[in-house]
C-alpha cells in the first residue's frame, strides 16, 4: 500500500514535471515569436520612416521664415502644449501657359489646429480684406496685405498682434500642388449651384478649357483643376450679373473660404481612408510644391497624432465670425462691429474659444460670457 502510494507521488510529480516542462517551452516559444514580431515590425516601421523621409526631402525649407524667428515681444499670444496651430497660406504663384509667372497676396490664409487635448482637428478661415494693424509697418491694411511687410512672418505678427494667437509653424502651398494633389487621389466630391456652374463654365478660372464643359447643378466629382477654379471664386457680377451662391447661401468673400475649407475637408477625409503607399504617391507628387518652417520630425510627428486622432471630421470656423464684422462705406474692407472698426478683440476671444476650449462636440457658438 505504502508502495502504490509512493508511486502515485511519483507518477504525479512527473506530470508536474513534465507540465512545467510545456508552459516554459510554451513561454519560450511565446517570447521567441514576440520577440521576432518586434524585429520584424521595428524594421517596417523604419523602413516606412526612412521612405517617408525621402520623400519630405523634396519639401522646400525656409528656415528664414519660420515663424520661432519672429518677435513676439509685447504681445500677448495664447497657445497649449496639446494643441498644434499651423498656418496654411495659398500662394497665388503659378506658371500660365504663356510662360508667364504670376505671384500676387495669398488668397487662402487658414489656421489648421491639431487638438490632442480634446481629440479633435479644426479648421479656421482668415478672411483677407480684414482691416488690421501691421506694427511692421506702422500702417492699417488688409491681412493679405501684410504678406508685403516679410512674407510669412509679416502675416504672422499681424495675426498675433490683432488676434493673440501663436503659431507653431506654416505651411505654404501652390496653385499647382494643391492640383496636383487633387489629381493624385481621384478628385473630390462638391455640391455645385447653378450660379457656380455658370461663373466657372464663363471663365478662365479652371485654367484647362476642355475642363470647364460639363459642369452640372448638384453634387458631383471635381479634378484638381476644376476644384482649384471652384476655390478661387469670389463674386459673379462682373461675369453673371449677379452673385455667386454656395450649396449653403454663401456669397462673396465668405463663400469663397466656405468653399476653400470645404475641399480641404474632403480632401483630408478622402486620404485618411488611403493606404500608406498612396500617402506616398501624393506626397511625391506634390511635396517639391510646398514651403515649410517645418523638419522631417515634426512633420511625421503630426501625422501620427492626426491619425491616432481617430477622426475625419474637420470642425469649421470663419474669422471674422458673422455677426461681428461689417463692411467699410467704401466697401474696400471688412471691419470690426467693436467701437473701433480695427479692434477684433471679440473676434480674437471667438477664436481663443474655438480653438482652446471648444470640444469638437456639437455645432461651436460663441458665448462671451464663458
């Protein structure tokens, strides 16, 4: 009896063994295929950063504009650690099919934000016939006007200055590679009303002629080309005899941004359902067309965070917010509703709010008692 009983402890102990024996083995097979696993994805992972390093190499750096550069002292500027501010210029710079270069003021001025504190991306519209102060000069004109006191950093200082806002780098695309891009990703879907159909189908504002056919009232798919002449428009009597109307009964100046920040939208929303090697193919297509303050680093640090984001949806702003502007008498430029027509002090809280304390929930309105 002693002797069954030592066996069965014996038989017992080898199972515990033996059992012992599996789950090391087990655990060393585990930590070998892991540790495969991290080899093999930490060379992906750089193999993909060095190809995207190739291709940011094309990017145009203009250190001397960046915006760090600028001097700030005396003005008050709001920013968060959480929150990335950058501006985005579109520079009326393109090579018309004469040969002849033409270069004017921005017509596209935006502060796109990166809101990591509340998961969140947002889109600011700065109307260009805004009357501000330009300290660089010691003169009033229009925004886009500043872009004549140093380029970037003119326009910069006078956002700072009049709106109290910092700016963590810029961003300035031309005419052809915001085409380019367009191109690059199969066009855009837009909603056209019958006054754009006609502006565009009367002028040269798709620069291809055989694009400008074809156009119809309703929603549809633009190329580069067409998205780029449907961005630029801005009024329609002097074609038309009346007033260019956006999908949502915007006209003039503010239809024009409406439309800018409505194709960037979908722009976005379009690539962050794209492959890796299609965020490739475009960036080789466009990035020897795109000026910068921005390194490499930088730039892939963005992109990871937008798209640990988790989210295609672009909140939408115009400064200055309606309501809160008028027009001068002379209708030359757009002025503060404030006791001084250049005092955008409201217009500066409005988008501190928007960009700082808005959570990307619901529709944003602007409450100046909060």
């Amino acid at each position: 009896m002693k002797e069954k009983r030592s066996d069965d402890r014996k038989n017992s102990f080898n199972k515990r063994s033996k059992a012992k024996r599996r789950k090391r083995t087990i655990k060393r097979v585990l930590l070998s295929v892991c540790i495969i696993i991290s080899v093999v994805a930490g060379f992906f992972v750089a193999k993909a950063q060095y190809t995207f390093n190739q291709s940011l190499n094309h990017v145009t750096r203009n250190y001397d504009s960046a915006l760090s550069k600028v001097d700030l002292s005396g003005i008050k500027v709001n920013s968060d650690n959480d929150i990335v501010n950058l501006l985005f210029i579109g520079n009326d710079h393109r090579k018309e099919w004469n040969g002849f270069v033409e270069e004017g003021l921005p017509d596209v001025m935006m502060i796109g934000t990166l809101d990591k504190k509340h998961k969140s991306l947002k889109l600011t519209s700065l109307l260009r016939d805004m009357k501000v102060y330009s300290s660089s000069t010691g003169k009033y004109r229009k925004l886009n006007e500043c872009f004549n006191d140093g380029g970037i950093k003119g326009v910069y200082k006078a956002i700072a200055e009049n709106f109290n806002i910092k700016l963590d780098g810029y961003v300035m695309v031309g005419f052809d590679a915001f085409t380019q891009a367009i191109n690059a990703i199969g066009g855009v879907e837009v909603e056209l009303t019958q006054t754009e159909v006609d502006y565009l189908s009367q002028t040269n504002f798709i620069r291809k002629k055989k694009y400008r056919k074809g156009l119809k009232v309703g929603r549809q798919k633009l190329n580069g080309y067409q998205a780029l002449g449907y961005c630029r428009i801005r009024k329609g009597r002097d074609v038309i005899g009346k007033s260019v109307v956006t999908a949502n009964g915007l006209t003039d100046d503010y239809g024009r941004t409406w439309r800018q920040r409505t194709v960037i939208s979908a722009v976005f929303a379009k690539m962050k359902k794209q492959p890796l090697s299609k965020w490739l193919d475009v960036g080789n297509k466009v990035l020897s067309n795109i000026e910068t303050d921005l390194g490499n680093s930088e730039i892939i640090s963005l992109m990871k965070d937008t798209v640990f984001l988790g989210t295609a949806d672009v909140k939408q702003l115009q400064i200055p917010m309606e309501g809160y502007f008028t027009t001068s008498s002379d209708g030359a430029y757009l002025i503060s509703t404030n006791a001084s027509e250049t005092d955008w002090s409201t217009n500066a809280d409005i988008l501190k709010k928007f960009i700082f304390k808005y959570n990307g929930n619901g529709e944003f309105k602007y409450d100046d008692k909060k």
